[in-house]
C-alpha cells in the first residue's frame, strides 16, 4: 500500500514512474504533465507516435475520444488492448506530448491489477508505454532497468512477480465506414 500511494505522489508531481509487470517495464506519466513525456520521447527515440492513455474508466473514454460502439467494445476486452481513437477537439487537460502530430489517441483501459490499484488512486489518465523490446533485454530484471533507465526513472514500483515474456499491447484501429 505504502509502495502505491508513494508511486502516486511520483506520479502528481510530475516526475517518470516505472512499473514492473508480468509483461515486463511500464513506463508511466500523468497525460498532462509536458516535461516527463517529453523525456519519455528523448529516451524512446520517437517524436511522432502516439503516447498511449491510460483511463481509469469507460467513462472517461469519451471526455478525451471520439469513439464509435465499436470501439467502445474493442477497448473494453479482457486482453486490454490499445484502441487509437479520434481526439475529441477541446481535451486541453492533456499534454501535447500525448499525439505532437496527430488526430488520434491510442487509448487504453488497466489491464492489471497493480494500474488499477494505481489509477484508483489517482483517477488521471496517465501515459503508458510498454513496448520497450529494443530497450530492455528480454527477461529483464530490476538491476538491469535501473541501468537502462538512469537519468529517466525517478521511482520504480516492483512487483514480486517475474517477467515472463513481453507481450506488447495489441493495437486495433477502426478502418473504412463507420462502424457504430
């Protein structure tokens, strides 16, 4: 619990956090805070995909989206994939960062329990990436994140659980007619 409501306050004071998972290290931000996910994109090397966001809720889909049933229906599955959406003209509360070139959001619900404990404690969107393949070795341990990360990470949230494989998020985009 302690672990949880310190890696919030990381959070709202908009520094880097990162979270060990079953799938391997999340890197997380508040959507809104600039200069972290801009260090982010300075580390990732990429200045033009979409960040992922991270909601707490359906709910909150559609103050950020411009979101079909369809979609609505993709994002809300079990395996908790990334679903890019339109931006909803007006979602000021999100840093420029999130999509620095673009309509689209990729947006996505928690899928494990340790971000739904976090985003229950927050309840902000937070940017969320996963796929760090070219990053970090395959089965990385906490030693060798916190090497590949100096300089980036200011704190990190462990689980007791090992990296079993990283499984990158699947990315479903709604092409052609709309599908409501």
């Amino acid at each position: 619990r302690e672990a949880l409501i310190r890696a919030a306050a990381v959070l709202e004071q908009g520094r880097v956090l990162a979270v060990k998972e079953a799938s391997g290290f999340v890197l997380v931000a508040l959507a809104a805070s600039t200069d972290p996910l801009r260090r982010i994109r300075a580390f990732m090397g990429e200045s033009h995909q979409p960040i992922p966001l991270m909601l707490s809720s359906p709910d909150a889909l559609d103050a950020f989206t411009v979101i079909s049933a369809k979609e609505r229906e993709w994002v809300m599955q079990p395996m908790a994939p990334l679903v890019r959406a339109k931006i909803r003209e007006g979602s000021l509360s999100l840093s420029d960062q999130m999509a620095p070139h673009g309509v689209h959001l990729d947006i996505c619900l928690p899928g494990s329990g340790m971000f739904h404990l976090l985003m229950n404690l927050l309840n902000l969107p937070l940017a969320v990436i996963s796929d760090m393949g070219h990053r970090l070795p395959y089965a990385c341990n906490e030693k060798e994140a916190l090497e590949v990360f100096e300089g980036l990470v200011d704190f990190m949230l462990i689980s007791d659980l090992p990296i079993l494989r990283s499984t990158p998020r699947t990315l479903i985009q709604q092409v052609g007619q709309d599908m409501q």
